[in-house]
C-alpha cells in the first residue's frame, strides 16, 4: 500500500509499515526529488502544492544513525530501506456552494431545519463542486450524497442530525448486525444497498474539521419507542415475544440510523472531522470499496452499539491518525451473520488500522461477531488502544460459519489479544460449516491485561486469552506472539489480576517467543 489523498493545495500520502521497520521508525518524504520533511509514522501531509498538478512522491526509512536535519535520502538508497515511489496529482480548486447563500439560505442557529436547504445543495454540487458548511450549527434531517461529490464542514461548524425519528424517514435497505432489513435513513447516505452488485455511488469526500453530529441516545430510544409496537405484533403473530431476546430493546433497535452508511460506495475518504453521536453505529460501509478515513474523532460513549468504524462485507479499507472514545466497539470488522451472510457470502478483506488512539474508552478493536461470510488479511500498528476493555478481539460462536484468518498486529499497545466465541447474539440458522479461525500474528506488542475500571464483568483480566470453539469444530489454529511484553499499565492497582496470565485452549500451532514482564 501506498497511496496519497489529494487536495488542490495538498497531499495526504500513506503507506504500509515495512517488515523491517521498527517502532518509532523514521522515513524521509521526498517532493520532486527533494526532501521536505521526515516523520516517524507512516503517513505524512505536504502542503504549499500547486492545484491540478503532477508531482513524484519518494519515501524510504531512514537508519537510525543518520543525522535527520540532512537532506540524508537522495533516492539512492538500497532497495531494502525504500518504502514507496509514485506519481500523485493534486486536486483542481472547485467551487464552493454556501449553504447559507442564495437559494439555499440554510440558517446555522442550532434551532432551524434545514435538511432541504442542504439536500439541495449536495443535489446541486457537480464533480468541480463542493458543498460547503460554515461556521454555526446546522439542524438537520437525513441526507443523501450522489457520485463525484463533496462536503465541506468546515472548523467551526456543525451539522447537527435532529433527534426526531420522522427526519430519518423514508426507511431505507441497509444491514444490520449481519441482517439486510430497512432502516431509518442514516444522516449521511452514500450509495445504494445491493448484494448481488458492485459499486453504484464513486469518488465523495467529507471533510474539513467542524463536527458531523446525530441524535445520539435521544434519537436511539425514540426510534424503539416508534418501532415497539409494530415489531410485537409482527413477533405475536409468529408465537415470539421481545422477552424472548437478550434485551427486550434488541429488536426495535436493529433500524435506528447510522451516522454515516456508505453502501456499494467506492472510493470515499473521510478526512478531518469530528464524527460523533450516531443512533447506532457511527460510521458503517456495506458492500463498498477503497473506503479511507484519517484525522478524525469519534465521540460516542453514552450510545448503546456506539461503534466507531464498521467495514461490513467490504475490501480495501484503510483508517489512520483516528482518535475514539465510543459506547461500544471502536472498530468493528464484519461480514454478514448466519444464515443470510453464508449465502451473500462476502467477505472483508485487506483492512489497514494504523496510527490510531482509544486511550478514552471504547470495548474492543474487533473482528467478528458478525463474519459469517469471512474476514482476511487484517493488519493493525503503531496504535494505542490502551483505553478499550477488550483489547483486539476476534469473536465468533459456534453457528457462524465463515472464517478469519490473516490477522497481523505489530507495534501496539493494548490490554489483551483474545480469540474466542461469544454467546450473545448467536440467533439464526446454524451454517452448515462451523467458523473457521487461523493465522494470527502479535509482534512487538505490549499487553496490559486487567480491565479498566468502568468495564463489564464478563471482560476478561488475561493478557492473552484463547478459547477455540468445542468440537466439531476445528481448533484455532497457527497463533504466534513474538516480542510481547506483559503488564506495565499505569496505575495498574485494577489491573493486577491475571495481568501477566496467557490463557489457551483448542488452540494448534500455538507459538510464544520473547515474552517479558514489566
């Protein structure tokens, strides 16, 4: 991987963390054969460009004793320390569409609906357009974003998602949990849902350091109190009941809004905003592609299923320099859930996690529960999830079918690894294969173990904790820790217990070197 997000004055440029790099590793960013800055994570931003403009990227790490204020890469460097060389053009400048401007003339008071003020303009926005949102507070109702377009939400601006479930209106196809079902319309809507089909909606960016906010917890239980009735009857008449459920509110909940949906989109990036307060989850991609997101904040803690980052049946989707405080999974990667994923059967593949920060809250980094039509070729480093009761977690149970396998974490610090089946949420028809869970890679990692002190009960306190599935189903299979160090949270007086514990069974293949404590 490596690859640029462009701007008319700017690239973003990303890349993959070499095998040889180490933690902390620098590397020089060349700009038409000069050196214009060195960085020590693997993405860096160049500013001052010329807008609709060609220009050659080179990165390459650097060795540790070259004196870093030296134009030190001269693009000669041996083949091992290069990183990446390509051609990236900058964006052409585009037009600004005020939403407060004639005709539009949206009002920022925090009070006044504007959602056709702003419908109109995402309408109206052409490829050399963008939707821009000023400073103020801009209520809103669902929107919908079309191909080759942007949005714009500028530093001081919010656009605020109302907490009535009416604005949310027409439902719309979307996923849930592993199950296609029509839902309330998320805030932003990008594309439309098609199992059987590729891409409809291409190349739309949000961006521009204001605030893209839902109805949060309001929101959410409003839409169950709306959606009760109807769903105990439609249950009445098949002989169920809610009480049924783990939580009587799981049902009617399954249809409240994203903040975000993306939905057989390809090419979106998701840059510099504050993304906060969806009814469910916050951002969530079904069937899409080259989805990237950087720069952002998610702020979603006081939300049940407040997850951060969902890629669902997706490829190619990359999210770095992030920072989470969320009421549930900060990320959540998953693939469809039994019967119905089995048959879509569309995987998650080549997700890239890097540089990114939960040291506020959220549950876990995980995969799964919900992957039933597979996940592969997973990497995460360089991040610091040292705020997350779960650590990164892959999670089954024994109805799933599908897999996970090709899981790399390096570079990271975190409470726990954990590999296991869950015994929630394992309704449906049992696929006719149970899950399959294989080649797992921690290296360089440190685990805190313990559990933060507003965690659940049921969180477990091992460092590294391992349950494979009972028979028939196959053992977990081929896990290596390398380089771990256990323990070492501060003010770990909660942490204690099982901190240097690693726990394993129905596990082969189970590889353990360079472990040390402290």
């Amino acid at each position: 991987m490596f690859d640029a997000c462009a701007r008319a004055d700017a690239l973003i440029v990303y890349w993959s963390k070499p095998a040889a790099a180490t933690i902390g590793q620098r590397y020089a960013v060349k700009l038409d054969g000069t050196t214009v800055t060195t960085v020590d994570h693997t993405h860096c931003r160049i500013d001052g460009l010329e807008p609709d403009h060609a220009y050659r990227v080179d990165v390459a790490m650097i060795d540790t004793d070259t004196d870093m204020d030296t134009d030190a890469f001269d693009g000669t460097v041996g083949e091992s320390c290069e990183v990446g060389s390509r051609v990236f053009r900058t964006a052409a400048r585009k037009r600004m569409i005020d939403i407060t401007a004639t005709p539009y003339r949206a009002i920022g008071d925090g009070t006044t609906l504007n959602t056709t003020a702003i419908q109109q303009a995402l309408d109206d926005c052409g490829p050399r357009d963008a939707v821009l949102i000023p400073a103020g507070t801009f209520l809103t109702g669902a929107l919908r974003m079309h191909a080759d377009s942007e949005l714009v939400v500028s530093r001081g601006a919010v656009l605020q998602g109302t907490a009535d479930p009416r604005d949310y209106l027409p439902m719309t196809p979307s996923r849930f949990e592993g199950t296609e079902l029509d839902c309330y319309s998320s805030l932003i809507t990008i594309g439309h849902l098609d199992h059987d089909s590729g891409p409809n909606c291409s190349n739309v960016v949000i961006r521009g350091g204001g605030v893209i906010a839902s109805g949060g917890r309001a929101l959410a239980e409003a839409v169950i109190e709306r959606e009760w009735g109807r769903v105990e009857a439609e249950l009445a008449a098949t002989g169920q009941s809610l009480d049924d459920y783990e939580k009587p509110e799981t049902i009617p909940g399954r249809v409240r809004p994203r903040l975000i949906t993306m939905a057989n989109a390809s090419h979106v990036e998701l840059a510099d905003v504050t993304l906060k307060n969806g009814a469910s989850w916050n951002v969530h991609m079904i069937y899409s592609d080259h989805i990237v997101t950087h720069g952002c904040t998610f702020e979603s803690h006081d939300v049940w299923n407040g997850d951060g980052w969902d890629p669902d049946s997706s490829e190619d989707c990359v999210i770095f320099d992030c920072d989470f405080n969320t009421g549930d999974d900060i990320i959540a990667i998953k693939s469809g859930k039994n019967p119905e994923g089995n048959v879509i059967n569309r995987p998650t593949r080549r997700v890239r996690i890097f540089d990114c920060r939960a040291t506020r809250g959220g549950h876990g980094l995980a995969i799964g529960s919900e992957m039933s039509g597979g996940v592969e070729d997973v990497e995460i480093w360089d991040c610091d999830l040292s705020g997350l009761w779960y650590g990164v977690e892959v999670k089954t149970t024994p109805k799933r079918g599908g897999w996970v396998r090709g899981l790399h974490v390096r570079d990271t610090v975190m409470r726990h690894a954990i590999i296991r089946a869950v015994p929630y949420n394992d309704d449906g028809v049992a696929a006719s294969v149970p899950p399959v869970l294989e080649d797992f890679r921690f290296e360089c990692v440190r685990l805190l173990g313990g559990v933060p002190a507003d965690a659940d009960e049921g969180a477990p306190r091992e460092a590294v904790y391992i349950q494979g599935l009972p028979e028939p189903a196959p053992p977990i299979r081929n896990v290596v820790f390398r380089e771990v160090a256990l323990g070492g949270a501060a003010g770990a007086g909660d942490a204690e217990l099982g901190v240097r514990d690693i726990v394993a069974d129905r596990c082969e293949e189970l590889e353990i070197r360079g472990v040390r404590c402290g």
